[in-house]
C-alpha cells in the first residue's frame, strides 16, 4: 500500500527520533510542541509547517535535508497538486 506524503514524512521522524533515543514527549519538549502532535505527525496525521521543520532539525541535531530526505526522487509536483 502506498504511503502518504505525511505517512513518509512521519516515518523519517520516528526512525531519526528512535535513533537519538527521544522519546516524544522529550522531542515535543525539544521544540516547544506537545506529545500530541509530535505522535499526530509521526501517523501522517499532521504536515508540520517549515518553522517545525527547523525545530526537529534543531531537536534532533541533523539537517533539514536529514527531515524530507523520503521525498527525494519524487516528483514534487505529484506532492503539491493534491493540495490544490
């Protein structure tokens, strides 16, 4: 089954959180967000805006590019249509 662009983005998330050994609630404490959230994107439920982006980043000591790294080689126009 094909995953969703949050789906893949939330897994990115978990696997670099696991392989720093956060859990999500210290990850929401990190970049000033709550458990809930951190748990709603980690499912696909939640895209996080940019500044979120660079708040994980920060949290999780890697590059921004580490984050959407699961959308290289997708045509990214396939990823905007679909909010149209």
């Amino acid at each position: 089954m094909l995953q969703s662009d949050g789906e893949l983005f939330g897994a990115r998330l978990r696997e670099l959180r696991e392989q720093r050994g956060e859990s999500q609630r210290s990850l929401a404490d990190l970049t000033g967000s709550t458990h809930a959230y951190i748990s709603q994107m980690e499912r696909g439920l939640k895209v996080p805006t940019l500044t979120m982006i660079i708040r994980l980043a920060v949290a999780l000591e890697c590059e921004v590019a580490d984050l959407v790294a699961v959308f290289a080689g997708r045509d990214l126009r396939k990823l905007i249509s679909k909010r149209k």
